[in-house]
C-alpha cells in the first residue's frame, strides 16, 4: 500500500476554511450567501446528497432553501420554482439534483437556471466559458474539486499526460478540460465506452481521472509506477458483511495503492471536494451579484 492518499477531506476543510473570510466579508456588507436547492422525488441517494449540501451551508454561515418535491410534480411546476428562483435578488445559487424523474427533460431545466446563479457550472453559458478557456467563472463543482486536490497534493501537470475515463457533461468533459487549459497544461486523453485498448490508454499516463461509475474497473496493472490516481466514481456494491447489505466502492480497485504515487479514497475523497466547491460557487456567485470583486 503504497501510494499516498489524496485526502479529500483535508483538502475541503481547507477550502472551507478559505471560504470563511469572504463570508465574513460579504456579512460586513448584509449579504449572506444563499444556496437554493431543489429536489424532485424520492431517490434515496439523492436525498442524502441534498442533506449533505445542506449541512455544508449550515457549517459555513450559508443561508440554504431546500425545496422538495413530489416525483409527480410536473416539468411546468418545476420550471415555476426555477423561475421564481431566478427572480429571487436575495437567492443567489440554484441547484437542480440530479437525477430527475424520467418525464422531466433535465437539460430544458438546467438551460432556464440564471447563469449567474447556476451553482453546478451546467448552463450552456458556463460550460461554454470553460470551453474557451476561462476558468474564472462558475465551473462545475465535482472536476474542480478533482483539480483542486491535484493543486493541494502539488502534483505538477504541465506537459504531463492525463487520461480521464468518461465523457459526461458533469464530470469527464469539463475535468479534461481543466487539465488541459492554460495554467494546468496537462496532455489530455479522452477514454469512454467506445475507446479501444483502455489498458495501454491508461498505462501512458502520469494522471488518471476515473469517472465511469463502473465499480473497480481501472486495476493496478492498467497504471504507471508513480501515477496520480483520482477516483471520482461512486458505486454500491453488494456486500453481505456490512449490517445495511452494501458498501461504497469507486472506479479504481483499491490495489492500485500498490502502483501509485497518489489515489484518493471512497468515501473520502472526490466526495467531500464536491460540496466544498458548491460552497465555493456559491460564495463566488453572492459576490458577483453583489459587485464584490471576489478572491
Ligand atoms: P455518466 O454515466 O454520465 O458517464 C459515464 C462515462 O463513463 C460515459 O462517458 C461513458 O462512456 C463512460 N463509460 C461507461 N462505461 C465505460 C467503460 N466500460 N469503459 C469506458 N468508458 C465507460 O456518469 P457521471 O460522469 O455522472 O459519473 C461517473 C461516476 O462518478 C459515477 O460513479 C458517479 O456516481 C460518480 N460521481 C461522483 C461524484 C462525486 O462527488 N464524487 C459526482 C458526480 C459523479 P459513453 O459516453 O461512451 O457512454
């Protein structure tokens, strides 16, 4: 066991930490941050991620509103609350939880957010930004926490190469491009569903990103002695020793602390690092709306 951990949990305590003198700043002004949350349903995993936001605004001085939803609720209903949100000058971040029940269209909803308040970096506008390389703006909370730890545990990544496993609008696209913006540098390589020889992918790299929810997948012989190992995925698996019959388990196999430099934990990793850059938007976004210039 090798490789050190990249612990996420250091890491967001830290983030949070810098996050209290803004708070306290804006309060100097009578802004207090304010996080709006919507959930539709009853998706149990769903609701521990609300409750988990939710804490991490009442840790931090962050005024929270959680509205919850029936899973009948119609996408108009929906679209109601998203626009009174939006009207909402005392309301400065939304978050939509994904995911939605089947007959709501979850990009429409995401399309209608307020840019400014748009917390998860999802809007076309903040996506887009991204795309052109800024990196200034509302990025999305989970591969900024990825980069954010890469930052934490000084892993240089300039001219390094960087496979990240998955595609997804959340979390694969805008993680490589993170890596691969100016400032970070990094190579990128882009694996998904359809990449041949993700093994040998996998082997070229100083830096994988794991986020397929594929539970195990990437195996210590898939990596370079000294990678730097980030494992975003969170899969139950079954597990008959544990009294509620499952377990967390990420991307990566734990045996790959055998072969890295570096692999951070499930739980405990990438977790914590994505409520703590929520936090982080949603001080960032009380700022901008407020005329604060922000860090
Ligand atoms: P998606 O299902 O949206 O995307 C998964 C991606 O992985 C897709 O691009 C898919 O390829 C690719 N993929 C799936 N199977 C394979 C395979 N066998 N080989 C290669 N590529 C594959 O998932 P998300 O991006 O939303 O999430 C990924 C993981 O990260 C999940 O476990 C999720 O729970 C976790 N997660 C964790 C967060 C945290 O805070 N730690 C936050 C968000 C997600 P294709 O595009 O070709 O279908």
């Amino acid at each position: 066991m090798g490789a050190q951990v990249l612990d996420g949990k250091a890491c967001a305590a830290e983030v949070e930490g810098q996050l209290a003198s803004r708070i306290a700043h804006l309060s100097e002004a009578n802004v207090t941050p304010h996080l709006a949350v919507i959930i539709v349903g009853d998706d149990p995993a769903s609701h521990v991620y609300v409750n988990a936001k939710i804490r991490a605004c009442e840790r931090l001085g962050v005024r929270s509103t959680h509205v919850a939803l029936p899973s009948d609720t119609s996408e108009a209903d929906l679209v109601g609350h998203v626009e009174a949100l939006n009207e909402r000058p005392d309301v400065h971040g939304i978050l939509v939880q994904s995911p939605l029940p089947s007959h709501m269209d979850e990009e429409r909803i995401t399309d209608l957010i307020d840019p400014s308040k748009d917390v998860d970096g999802f809007h076309p506008v903040n996506l887009g930004r991204l795309v052109q390389g800024r990196t200034d703006g509302l990025i999305p909370c989970t591969p900024h926490g990825v980069m954010k730890m890469l930052e934490w545990a000084k892993v240089d990544l300039q001219g390094k190469r960087a496979v990240v496993l998955g595609r997804s609008r959340i979390v694969g696209m805008p993680a490589a491009l993170l890596l691969a913006a100016k400032g970070a540098d990094a190579t990128v390589t882009i694996v998904h569903s359809r990449t041949e020889n993700i093994a040998d992918r996998c082997k070229e790299a100083d830096i994988v990103i794991a986020a397929v929810g594929r539970p195990t997948m990437v195996k210590a012989g898939w990596l370079k002695p000294g990678a730097v190992v980030v494992d975003v995925g969170i899969n139950r698996v079954d597990d008959e020793t544990r009294e509620r019959g499952w377990r967390l388990a990420g991307d990566v196999d734990p045996e790959a602390a055998n072969v890295a430099a570096w692999l951070s934990p499930v739980p405990g990793g990438v977790g914590p690092m994505t409520i703590a850059m929520l936090m982080s938007n949603t001080v960032r976004a009380a700022e901008t709306q407020s005329g604060f210039p922000g860090e």
